[in-house]
C-alpha cells in the first residue's frame, strides 16, 4: 500500500520506499608554504567520497558520488573549508545525473563551504544533469572573512538533448547564498516544476536554453575581471556580468545544451581561476 508524503505542502501518494543513498563529507585545507593547501581535517561516510589529486598549486579535493546519481530519497551533504591562508579547490569527478524520482520523495544536496582569513577558496563542480521526472532541492551557503577569495560556479543541464530529452516533468529547487563576516553578500534561488522545458522556453525566462550556469567571483579584481570576461564572450552569447559590490562579480551563461554551455564557461573559468581549472572539466 502507498503513503502520503508531503513535498512543500503538497499530498501525492508514493510507492513503497526504496532503499536510499545517503552520504557526508567534510574537509578542510590548512597553509603549505610550498603548495599553498594541505589536508586538514577530514570525514567521509556513506556513498560521498572524495579523492586528491596530485598537482601543484592549491588543494584539490574531488567529490565522487559512488551511488553513481541522486534520486527521491537521497541525502547528500559536504562541507568545504580552507583555513586562514590556506587555498582549496573542490571538484566533482564527473557530471551529477538527478534521475527519475518516486512521487513524493526528493533528493537533498546541501553543500558549506568556509574561507578563513587571506583564504582561497574555488567551488567547481562539473555540471549537474536533470533527467525527466527528477525531484532535487539543492542548498549551498559559503561563509567567508573579510578578505577572503571565493569562486564559485553552479552549472545545470536541463535534459540531454543529443538524447532527445525533453524535461515535460520535474522538480528543481535550487538556493545559493554568500556571507561575509555574518552579512549576506549575495542570494540567488531558483525553482522550476512541472514542463521545465515548457517554462525555459520564454524570452524572459531562458529563451530556450537548456544549459544555465552561475558563476560568482568575490576578489579584489572582480572589476577587471568583468571587464575581461565580457570583452571574450562571443557576441552571439546568451551570458552577462556584473558587478554586485566593488570586489563581487556575478556571471550568468545560458547555451542551447551542455557542450555549448562549456564553450562558453571553460575559458572564463580558467581565466577566473588562474588557469587552475581542475582537470577533471577536461576529460
């Protein structure tokens, strides 16, 4: 017999439950006078993993879903921290897929990343892929010192379309929030339910796209920056950048599918992060 299950006030009846997957990790990245990170503290449970490739430059931790997507049920958490001085990059080893989820579950990713003082910190998942019918509430809080450095990118994909995917069922929520020294520094949220392709197809929504990315960049350079990434994009480009606050820059890209969308962001993430994209991005 199915159950009520309550999503946002709303009643469906759900099948029997599956057996779910839940994962945590944390890590944090401490000074290294030669490498600019090492390991600090770390925790791993469940099926969220992470592994460090070897490279120079900052730590790089790469998060490794080993459930292999995320469905209705699902539970994921991470925390991400580089310590006063310290540089840390965290990554995913592939895509993310959000698959088909049973009516009324949802699949939960929340992600805290931390930046002490004189901090680096560069948040760059690969992109995260919503199948038809999926249901993910995604939440990420960043909480930075005062002079702390922070990119952050969140790129999705709204179906496959080489697949002939179209998305005329499913549930997104999505909220992104920056702190500096306890003040909110920037707020983004989205939500999209039902004919999520229906809805990306209007000219003030995403005019057809069906790849999105934000990207977020808090450094003293943010103007010049700006500044370059808006010189480089492509005239024909559905993207922007911003100034938010003298050393906040906000970018938004939308491409017609996922290999457009990175056309578009590689370059100004390499550019961004000092051309330390990890490789990964590149594979």
């Amino acid at each position: 017999m199915g159950t009520d299950i309550t999503i946002d006030g709303k009643i469906g009846a759900a099948r029997a439950k599956q057996p779910r997957a839940e994962g945590a990790a944390r890590v944090s990245a401490r000074p290294c006078p030669r490498t600019g990170g090492r390991i600090g503290a770390l925790r791993m449970s469940g099926a969220l993993k992470l592994l460090f490739p070897r490279g120079t430059g900052a730590l790089q931790a790469m998060s490794v879903n080993s459930a292999g997507g995320i469905t209705g049920g699902d539970r994921f958490r991470l925390e991400a921290e580089a310590e006063a001085g310290a540089a840390l990059s965290v990554t995913t080893q592939a895509a993310e897929r959000a698959y088909r989820a049973q009516p009324g579950e949802v699949g939960e990713v929340s992600v805290r990343l931390k930046a002490g003082a004189g901090a680096s910190l560069h948040w760059l998942p690969q992109e995260t892929i919503l199948f038809q019918a999926c249901a993910l509430r995604r939440r990420l809080r960043a909480e930075l010192a005062g002079d702390a450095r922070l990119l952050l990118c969140e790129p999705v994909v709204f179906g496959r379309t080489a697949m002939g995917e179209r998305l005329s069922e499913g549930w997104f929520s999505d909220r992104v929030e920056i702190f500096r020294e306890g003040e909110r520094l920037f707020a983004d949220a989205t939500r999209l339910e039902g004919d999520i392709t229906a809805q990306l197809a209007g000219p003030a929504t995403g005019a057809g796209a069906k790849a999105m990315a934000l990207v977020v960049y808090v450094a003293p350079d943010a103007e010049h920056q700006r500044d370059a990434l808006r010189a480089a994009l492509p005239e024909e480009a559905l993207a922007g950048a911003s100034l938010i606050a003298q050393d906040v820059m906000v970018a938004r890209f939308l491409a017609p599918d996922g290999f457009g969308l990175r056309r578009l962001l590689m370059p100004a993430l390499d550019r961004l992060s000092g051309n330390t994209l990890p490789r990964s991005w590149r594979l």
